[in-house]
C-alpha cells in the first residue's frame, strides 16, 4: 500500500529528502506522496524513512492504494534505474 500524508502535516520539509524514490513533493496545501512512486521504502529500506522522521505522525497507508509487499517490491523493480 502507498503512503499518504494527511492534513495534520505541518510542512517541516524533513519528508521529501527522506523519500528514496522521490515521491514527496509540496503540494498546494501540504506535501502529498505519489502512490505510483512510493514503494513504503520496500527495496530500500526495512520501514518508510518519511514515517521514521515526521514529527507529527501525519503519513498513513492510503487505504485507496492498497498493495502487498510484493507489489511493493515489483515496483521498485520497475521504477529503479538499473
């Protein structure tokens, strides 16, 4: 499943270096993830580095986004340079 951010985020920009896959970016109001780019750090990392830092614990799994891990794995397969 993608990550979602949700509008508790207080825009403290330590989010979107995080994102190994580059799918936080500044949206109108707050960051917001892109659930085609957002593996939940599967292939990078053992927990989603944008959860481990926000201060305000505003980043859920996008229930409309929902994928397993090996889903998750698939695409970071497909999105990584190799």
């Amino acid at each position: 499943m993608a990550l979602m951010i949700t509008d508790e985020c207080i825009n403290c920009d330590v989010c979107e270096p995080e994102c190994p896959n580059g799918a936080i970016s500044q949206g109108d109001e707050i960051y917001v993830i892109d659930p085609g780019k957002c593996t939940e750090c599967v292939g990078h990392y053992d927990t989603p580095q944008c959860v481990e830092v926000c201060p305000v614990d505003c980043i859920i799994k996008n229930p409309d986004h929902v994928e397993t891990r090996e889903q998750l794995h698939r695409k970071y397969l497909a999105i990584t340079p190799k």
